[in-house]
C-alpha cells in the first residue's frame, strides 16, 4: 500500500510538471508598488497632496492639510523616491514645501513674500528648480534641496516658467513667451542647469506648456492647442518629431512620463470634471484612474524607493 501510494504521487507530481512545461507564460503582473502616482485633490476639503496606485486604488492624503483651509499643489518626486516638493499657501503666501514620501517632516523651504511654485528635483536629488515672481516678473530659480543657496537662473521682462531637471542632470526644461512678449501663448525651451544655452524647442502660435522628460532624456511629453483644444503631444529632445498622443474635444493638460517609460499620467477633463487618466507613449490604451470629480489634477509619478 505504501508503494502504491508513493507511486502515486511520483504520477501526480510528474503530470503537474509536464503541464506547467505545456502552460503558455503568464503575464507579469503590473508593480502597483513600483508605479505610484502623485496628485492634487480637493476631495479632503481645500487642495492636498495625494498619492495612489497606478490603477487608481489606494488613493492617500499625504499633506493632511486641506481640512484647515488651505491649499497643497504640484506634487513632485525626487529620483530616489525619498522626497516630495510641492507648492503650499499655509504661511500666507505661495511656497515650495518638501516632506518625507509618507507625508511627514512638512517643511517650508523658500519662506519669501513672493509666490514660488512648481518645483522640480535635479537628477542626484542635491538640487531643486522653481518658479518665482520675487524679482518682479516669474523667472526660474534653483536651490540646494535644504532650501539654501536660491540662484536665479533666468532674466527676462517675460515668463520662464515650470522647471522640469533632466533624469540625466544636464538640463532643465520650462515654458516661456520670452519670444512672443506679453502674449500668452507659451514654448517650450530647454537651458543648461546653470541658465546657460537656452535653446527654443518649439515655434508654434499655439500656446505649448507643461514639458515632462523621458526617463532616458530622450523625449519629452507636453500640453499644446495647436490642434484647436490641449492636446498632450511627445517630441524628440531636440524639439523634432512632435507627435500627437491624445485626440479629444475636451483639453488634456499636465503629462509626466511613467518611471520606466511605459506611460503617460496627464490630467484631462473629457469625462467632465478634471480627473487624472493614463495612456501609452504611443496613445493606445487610455484609463481613467480617479472618478469622484474633485479636482483631481496636476499628477507625477513617484518612484520606487531605492
């Protein structure tokens, strides 16, 4: 009896083998860990920094601070998954802010009477770009991630605005009509991190905002009506090869490209009300990922902790 029931597990475990050696393979299943997103939302009360999963579930209020009445924005990672910025009027006026990932250690890093925003970490994490108006006109400026160390990068009677570092670390990208003085259509430039070699990317009437890198450099991702209502369109780094990712009436606004590659996040307002969608690079499989219509806008991917 002992043998037979031996003989019988051997047959058992054999047939198993054989067919998981037959079964076709599986198809990875999708890291929601690794691919988190970063947000704003006003489902809390005010605006606060949330973060969730790529898919949409897990949705978490990072900055806890929209219940006091004030408003947390333009949430952004460090490469390292260690550091948000964003921008926060709790002091009385616009300022970047930092916090650990999991929403604590909140503090101010520019305390200036000026409005300072969109902030965005360099690629080794030391450094961090932002927007300013305290010289008079919005120009963009860097600092030492402690805060220390403001340098102002641009100079011009226009707008330089919404810094984005390089994942390479050679260059910051931002929009401008330094070109097109007091209009409002906008292009996107690129300079090297000391201000240096500013280069215009686009030369549109259209008002083209919002750049985003690849993570290899390679390409970026950005806002732009020149099709008649905002589109997110992706061009080579260079400013060639623009090509369109989004086709829809209602405006897309606000791409960051996914951590490895894959994705665009872009927030979009075609089911009404803003609400954060992903799609891929090449504009196939579009997905809603938030649905509760409360503003949800302005998202970043947060990397995997390293």
């Amino acid at each position: 009896m002992v043998h037979t029931r031996v003989w019988l597990e051997v047959i058992v475990v054999a047939a198993l083998c054989l067919s998981c050696g037959d079964a076709p393979p599986r198809e990875p299943e999708p890291d929601n860990a690794a691919q988190r997103i970063l947000f704003q939302s006003e489902r809390d009360g005010a605006v606060d920094v949330w973060v969730m999963d790529m898919d949409g579930s897990g949705a978490t209020n990072l900055s806890g601070n929209g219940a006091r009445g004030f408003n947390d924005r333009h949430p952004t990672a460090s490469a390292d998954g260690a550091w948000i910025a964003f921008r926060s009027d709790r002091d009385g006026h616009p300022d970047v802010f930092i916090m650990n990932v999991d929403g604590s250690g909140q503090t101010n890093l520019t305390s200036h009477d000026s409005t300072d925003i969109d902030p965005s970490f360099s690629a080794d994490g030391s450094r961090m770009a932002f927007d300013s108006d305290r010289d008079g006109n919005v120009e963009i400026y860097v600092m030492n991630v402690d805060g220390s160390n403001v340098t102002r990068l641009t100079e011009n009677g226009d707008e330089d605005s919404h810094p984005f570092f390089s994942p390479v670390g050679d260059r910051i990208a931002f929009y401008s009509n330094r070109d097109n003085p007091g209009s409002q259509a906008m292009d996107i430039y690129v300079m090297n991190v000391d201000g240096s070699n500013v280069t215009r990317l686009t030369d549109d009437p259209a008002d083209d905002r919002y750049p985003s890198w690849s993570p290899d450099g390679s390409r970026i991702t950005f806002s732009t009506d020149r099709a008649g209502n905002a589109e997110i369109y992706a061009m080579n780094a260079d400013g060639t090869d623009p090509t369109r990712v989004t086709t829809h009436d209602a405006p897309d606004l606000a791409p960051a490209w996914s951590t490895d590659g894959e994705w665009i996040v872009f927030r979009s307002e075609r089911d009404g009300g803003p609400e954060i969608y992903i799609v891929r690079p090449d504009g196939s499989e579009p997905m809603r990922l938030t649905t509760d219509g409360a503003g949800n806008s302005n998202p970043r991917w947060l990397p995997p902790p390293r």
